[in-house]
C-alpha cells in the first residue's frame, strides 16, 4: 500500500507500567508493550490477537494516547503527535476527535447516572460541535439511529438497555464526534453469541458509509479473520507477525501464530494437509520479567540457543509479510 495511504505510522511504541512489588523489591515494571512498530492505512481494518494480557488493549490506548508512551513515536497523517527523541507531546484535544474507543465491556464504560443522551451529547459538548440545543438533539436522534436505536432512548439510563444495546450507545458516543479512526477493543466479546454478528455487520456498515479505520483488537483470529484487511499477532508486548488477513490464515509463519492456528478448525483439507499441527504449552511469561531474547522461547517448540540470546529482528518477508523469528532469517 503507498505511502500516502498510511493513517498511523507507529515507531517503537513502549508502553511500561511501574507497580508497587513485594517484600524487598518495592517497585516492579510491567512492559506491557515493548517496542512495537506498524503502519495502519486509511480505510482498513487492522485485526489484533494474542492471549489474555498479552497487552493488545495498551497498544490501543497508547496509540490514541489514552495511556502516555513510555518511549516511541507516533505519527498520525502525516502529523508527529508523539516522539520521545524529539520531545514531541501534541495537545491531544483536537485528536480525540480523530481518534476514538469502543471499550471491551459496555456497561462498565457508561456511567450509569448519565442518561444515554448525555452521553452521546457530552462528546459534542467537549469539542462544540453543534451550536444550537436544537441541532444538539437533532444530532443525538441521527447518531442513534445509526446505531439502530432510536431518539425515544435518549433520555433513558444505560442498566435499562441489553449488552448490546448498552455496546450501540458507546459506538453512538464514538461516532459522535466524527472520527477518522477507532480502536474497537474487543467490542463483542461481553455479548450473547446471537447479537455477536449484529453489532460486527453494524460495524462494518458504518466503516464503509463513513470510510472508518478500525483496530479490531479480539482474543482469536476466528473472530477478525473475515472483517480483517490485515492480522497483527502480539505475543507478551511484542509483534511477532503482520500480513494480510488470508494470508495470515493459509500460510502463518511465525511458530507462536503456528499455534494459535491450530486451534482454529480450518473447512478446506488443502490447508489442513498442508499445516503442522502445534499445541501450545504453559502458561504466558509475566511481562515484569519477560524472558530473554525472543521472549516465546519458553514455549517455541522450534527454540534454538540462539533464541534465548537475541531478539530476533520484525522484517518484511514478502509482500508486506512480516515476522519476528530467527528460524526464518536461515
Ligand atoms: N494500568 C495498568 N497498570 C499496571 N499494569 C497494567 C495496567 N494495564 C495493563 N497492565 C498489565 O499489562 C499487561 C497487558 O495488559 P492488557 O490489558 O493490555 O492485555 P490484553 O492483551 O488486552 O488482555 P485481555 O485479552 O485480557 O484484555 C498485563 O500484564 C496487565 O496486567
Ligand atoms: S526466534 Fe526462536 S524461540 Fe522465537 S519463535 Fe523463532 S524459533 Fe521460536
Ligand atoms: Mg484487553
């Protein structure tokens, strides 16, 4: 994809936590994301998997922001907005408009003593949006419409709706400031399995009628595998493979995604033949003290010595199919 496509370009990204520790170690580092670099494109829709707390919801705040880096940059059409080395920090007021959040559990993210149209409203009030109570409320009806709600709920309260209604007033409050890009962190997965595939169609509707960016973070590549342009695969705060979402799925390269895709049951037998079966085992590292060099080698079936030493490089191994594993580099 050309250059000019790229909405976010996304440079060593670090993202650490310090914590209280026990006994005598009072502090303790969680590196919840540890130098991640990629490039999301204007339209697209970015999938993003890994296990529990491998720190796909961190990546996502930290790129909009919501968290502070602890180091990297982050480039937002063209525009700087973050860089450690430059001691760029942009005011982010005028990007949270660009940049929004659908949150993994709805009900959580809606303050329960705001009626829904305070909700919605709130994000045109914060950026001014309208400029008369009139075209306000006339906004408020269309945005939950769009979502599939109607002007009568504005002035209900949030415990009074489903999951995935509470899930379509925080994707109205998102939208309502027009956003270009919008970090949809596991927005289904606090669902019913039968309103799932509503709220992803919903989704997508709205992609394309608004020309939307997503990064679709979810626990398994089965769920962003058919709305997905291209799958990023994270593993204890690290990237260890990107390509477009076929591809990814037919022909995964990298040993920890080798073992996520064993679990998917696959309907085409070619595929099938044509892949090992890997089971994954243990338990994830804690990312305090993440293992050396490549920090899967305590799980790779394939790890080498080599692999407890060095990191092993994210390179492009064809056609935007990137990888980080030195068995790849022979
Ligand atoms: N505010 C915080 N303070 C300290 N540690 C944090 C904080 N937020 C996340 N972490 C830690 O960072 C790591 C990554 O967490 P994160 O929530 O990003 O993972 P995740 O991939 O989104 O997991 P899940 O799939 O369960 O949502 C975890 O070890 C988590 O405990
Ligand atoms: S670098 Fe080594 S440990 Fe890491 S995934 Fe590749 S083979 Fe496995
Ligand atoms: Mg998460």
């Amino acid at each position: 994809m050309a250059e000019q496509n790229k909405l976010l370009e996304i440079r060593d990204l670090k993202k650490y936590f310090n914590i209280k520790g026990s006994g005598f170690r009072n502090k303790q580092t969680v590196k919840a994301v540890d130098n991640v670099s990629i490039d999301i494109y204007k339209g697209e829709t970015l999938g993003l998997v890994g296990e529990s707390g491998c720190g796909k919801t961190t990546l996502g705040r930290t790129i909009i922001r919501l968290y502070e880096p602890t180091s990297g940059s982050i480039i937002y059409d063209g525009k700087p907005i973050y860089d450690s080395e430059k001691n760029i920090a942009e005011k982010m007021l005028p990007y949270r408009r660009k940049m929004q959040i659908i949150f993994q559990d709805p009900s959580a993210s809606l303050d329960p003593r705001m009626t829904v149209g305070e909700i919605v409203g709130e994000a045109l009030d914060i950026h001014k949006i309208c400029s008369s109570k009139a075209e306000r409320s006339e906004r408020i009806s269309e945005l939950l419409e769009a979502v599939g709600l109607n002007s009568e709920h504005s002035n209900r309260f949030p415990h009074e709706f489903s999951g995935g209604q509470q899930q379509r007033i925080g994707i109205a409050r998102a939208l309502a400031v027009e956003p270009e890009f919008i970090v949809c962190d596991e927005p289904i997965s606090a669902l019913d399995v039968s309103i799932q595939s509503q709220v992803v169609n919903m989704l997508e509707d709205l992609q394309d009628e608004l020309g939307l960016t997503y990064l679709f973070i979810a626990h398994d590549i089965s769920v962003v595998r058919h709305i997905s342009n291209r799958i990023g695969v994270m593993y204890l705060g690290n990237l260890v493979e990107t390509a477009e979402s076929y591809e990814l799925y037919r022909n995964p390269i990298h040993p920890y995604t080798k073992t996520l895709m064993s679990a998917v049951p696959i309907p085409d037998p070619k595929i099938t033949r044509a892949r090992e079966r890997l089971i994954l085992e243990g338990d994830i590292p804690s990312p305090i003290n993440p293992p050396s060099g490549c920090k899967f080698h305590t799980r790779c079936p394939f790890a080498e010595e080599r692999c407890k030493q060095e990191i092993p490089k994210f390179k492009d191994y064809g056609g935007g199919h990137f990888a980080a594993c030195h068995l790849l580099e022979k």
